[in-house]
C-alpha cells in the first residue's frame, strides 16, 4: 500500500476516535496486531488494543488525540501526540478525580494492506499519574 492510503487510514481513525467512535476507531488495526508499550497482560491482537482503550474510555470522558507531527517512511507511519481527557471514572486502580489531563506520547506504526500490523508506543504515563494525583509532581 502507499503512505498515501496508510496516511489516509491514519487520519480516518483519528477522525472516528475524536468523534467519539471507539469501534470504528479499531478498525485501523489488523486483527493480529503486534503491540510494543501497552501493559503485558493484555491478550494479543486487536482485542487487546480494545480491552486497553476501553478501560481509558471508562475512565476519562471523551478523550480528544491532537496529533502534533506525522512522519511517514515506507509502509512505517510516526506521530507525536497530545491525549486530552477528563478523569470521570477509575483507571489503573485511581478513582474518579474529575481533573483534566493532558499528556503526551509517541507512537510508530506499521502498515500492511492498510492496517496497522505492529505498533510501538511511549506515552509520558509519569506524567499522567502525577496530574491524577497517584504520585507526587516532580519537585
């Protein structure tokens, strides 16, 4: 596939999460997608992708991804982003605080047939916790 169709993909499933459509928004990935950076628990393929942004829609109202930057490179796509939510209900064992977080992250994907087959991500979880009031803020 192009970087064109998988750019295209990309954006598609950005569209559908801002607009609040979880389903649609996993259809980005392959059903046997390998994950790199979500909890190790998860099952693998496309129902742990869904089980980890299920529990985050459970625990934040609305969660909004501004993406910051997108670089393409063959069948790989990498984007900075910014995660933009309200914590409404528990996450990670932290109950509801009703703060608004923002916290952001860096993700790699990888395209076949334009569908995510792999994907790596870092996210600035200290951050996140901190703003949740889980840990400290840095000093």
């Amino acid at each position: 596939m192009s970087m064109t169709v998988n750019q295209a993909a990309f954006a598609q499933a950005i569209d559908r999460w801002n607009g609040g459509d979880l389903a649609a928004y996993l259809e980005l990935y392959a059903s046997d997608v390998t994950l790199h950076g979500l909890p190790p628990e998860l099952p693998p393929g496309r129902d742990g992708v869904r089980l980890f942004y299920e529990g985050l829609w459970a625990g934040f109202a609305r969660p909004r991804l501004i993406v910051q930057d997108v670089l393409v490179d063959g069948d790989r796509l990498a984007c900075r982003f910014l995660l933009e939510a309200t914590h409404t209900g528990a996450f990670m064992g932290i109950p509801a605080t009703g703060k608004a977080i923002q916290v952001s992250g860096m993700t790699i994907l990888r395209f076949a047939n334009g569908r995510c087959v792999e994907r790596w991500n870092q996210s600035d979880m200290l951050g996140w916790l901190q703003q949740l009031g889980a840990l400290p803020a840095a000093a």
